[in-house]
C-alpha cells in the first residue's frame, strides 16, 4: 500500500506553480468547461468580502475570465456577512431559499449540498470564507488538474496551517504546521487505518476543493462536519484514487476554533467515518463536554451530526434545474 501511495504522489500531488493561468485559459478555452466558485459563510463579514474581492479582481476579468460564477451561501448569518458579500461582487444565495420543500439543517456540508442547486459550472470549487490574506492561488490551483487532466474528478488543496500565538503559542508568533489540530488527531489516523489509499492527502479536512459537478451529484453529503471526510471516502470508492489529486497552495491562516468546538468537529468526523464502515446505526449518538461554573464542571450534551444529504442527481428540483 505504501508504494501506491508513494506512485500516486508522484503522479497525482502538484504544485500551483505547475500550471500558469495562460495554460488554464488555454484549457479551458479547448474544453468549454465552466467553473463556479462557492463560499459557504456563517458570521464571516470581516473576511468574505476580501475573498470576494480578490476572485473577481484576479479571476473574473477579460483578461482572466477563469471564474464564470461567484456564490456565497448564507447559511443563516447574524452579521452583515450578506451584505459584505455582495457590495464585493458575489452573488448571494440565502440557505433557505433553496430546495425550500426540504427544511434545512444546521452544518457546512448542508450549504454545500444546496449549492449544487443554484450553481451551473462544470466544476465546483469550494472556498471557506473565514481566510485571511486570501490568495487567488487558492481557486486557480485546485481548479487547474481538472481543466488540464480529463482523467482527474476531485482535488483538494495542501498548504501550511500556521497556529498563531492567540491560540495557544504565546511569544513564539506563528507556530508552522500545528494548525489542523482534528487532522492530525482524529483523520489522519482514521485514513490511514481505514482508507489507506488516502494516506497521502496532505490536508484531507481543509475546506479548498474543487471537483467536477458529474462526480459531486453522484455523492452523498453529511450536513455537518463530516462533510470533507465523506466527499473524500466517498470520490476514492466512486472513481478510484487516480481520479483524485491534491495541490500546493501555499498557507492557510484562518480563524482557529477553541478546543471545544474541536471536540465537536472530532465527534462528527469519527461519526461519519463509522459510518462508512459499518451502516446502518441504530443510535444517534451524542457527545458530553464540559464546562467550568461559578458551580463546577457542568456538562453539556450535543447531538453528533449523523445526517446525509443523498445525492443530488436522485433531487428532483436539480434534474429540472439542470435542464433549464
């Protein structure tokens, strides 16, 4: 298993300098391939607008027309998040205006799925929207194995996770690679245990991936955390680790979630994980954390998301807006 992954490295894990945007352009000229870009967004109004900002400035322009569609999906923001969004150029699609027969639930993978419905490129490119120092390298990227390689379905983004000194390095500034805590804790062993083939994603939670619609309609997607995990299982069983692929963009800075929230993160991953597995399960599990009070540790009982989105292709509603 170990020299497959190695070979696959080898043929399959490149660098954004390895494809110039003239040699995108040209590509996707030849193919007619269109690309839309999605930022899923819940309280991010004070990096969005930047994100949104730097697509449009360097991929959206006549000169460099590698972006056909910009969509942020609200997912329910108490911010001016909409608002940022759109005075930078995106369009704005709010959660519950999409497939509104089917009442939304909380969680990432949920606006992801949805966007699906309101987006029309032949390839997808997702884009967390709480990223600072955005780099259009970001898109450009993960998008170009899928306009130069036909063979190639789903590539994920790699890059240097720093963990700054606000979270938990103090007087030392950025701590390089430490960032990706539930990576290296909960999915890294899991892959490798379980989804061997998957070994060498170098990031294979980070939210910059890109993948051509005709593979993501085929797949199902929890609502919650667990969303990148089972995109990624589910595209290796779907068509084979050749198919997928992963990019060096360089570093990622982003906001970092405290260590509670983490656990929460990890529940579900392992959840979805298990899943995988061995289906179905009986029980919705749940996992108890805990809180220092004025009374002592309190415990605090959350719901690990379980849920699944089917895939789009058996959604009515997307049949007919693929065919309008």
């Amino acid at each position: 298993m170990l020299e497959e992954v190695e070979r696959w490295l080898a043929r399959r894990s490149w660098s954004v300098t390895d494809r110039p945007l003239d040699r995108l352009l040209a590509a996707k000229r030849e193919t007619g391939s269109t690309v839309s870009v999605v930022l899923p967004a819940l309280n991010e109004e004070r990096t969005v607008g930047a994100i949104v900002a730097e697509i449009r400035r360097a991929l959206m322009t006549e000169a460099v027309p590698l972006v056909d569609e910009l969509v942020v999906l609200d997912s329910g923001s108490t911010d001016r998040t909409s608002e940022v969004a759109a005075a930078a150029g995106a369009r704005v699609v709010h959660r519950d205006s999409v497939l509104p027969r089917l009442p939304a639930l909380p969680g990432k993978g949920e606006v992801l799925w949805r966007s699906l419905l309101v987006t029309s490129g032949d390839i997808v490119c997702f884009i967390d929207a709480d990223l600072r120092d955005f780099s259009a390298d970001f898109v450009s990227g993960i998008v170009g194995p899928l306009l130069t390689e036909p063979e190639v379905d789903f590539v994920k983004a790699m890059y240097d996770r720093p963990l700054g000194a606000e979270f938990g390095a103090p007087g030392s500034g950025r701590t390089a690679g430490q960032g990706g805590r539930v990576t290296e804790l909960v999915a890294r062993p899991l892959l490798n245990l379980h989804w061997p083939q998957l070994a060498g994603f170098v990031q294979p939670l980070g939210g910059e991936y890109a993948a051509r619609r005709s593979l993501l309609e085929r797949l199902p997607f929890p609502v919650g955390y667990g969303v990148e995990l089972g995109l990624l299982v589910d595209a290796l069983h779907t068509v084979g680790l050749d198919a997928l692929a992963q990019v060096d963009v360089g570093v990622r800075k982003h906001r970092h979630q405290d260590g509670q929230a983490l656990g929460r993160m990890a529940a579900a991953i392992y959840r979805t994980a298990q899943l995988r597995l061995a289906r179905p399960s009986l029980v919705r599990p749940v996992l108890t954390q805990f809180e220092r009070t004025a009374e002592g540790f309190v415990p605090r009982t959350y719901a690990v998301d379980t849920e699944e989105r089917p895939p789009m292709a058996e959604i009515p509603e997307y049949a007919r807006h693929r065919a309008a």
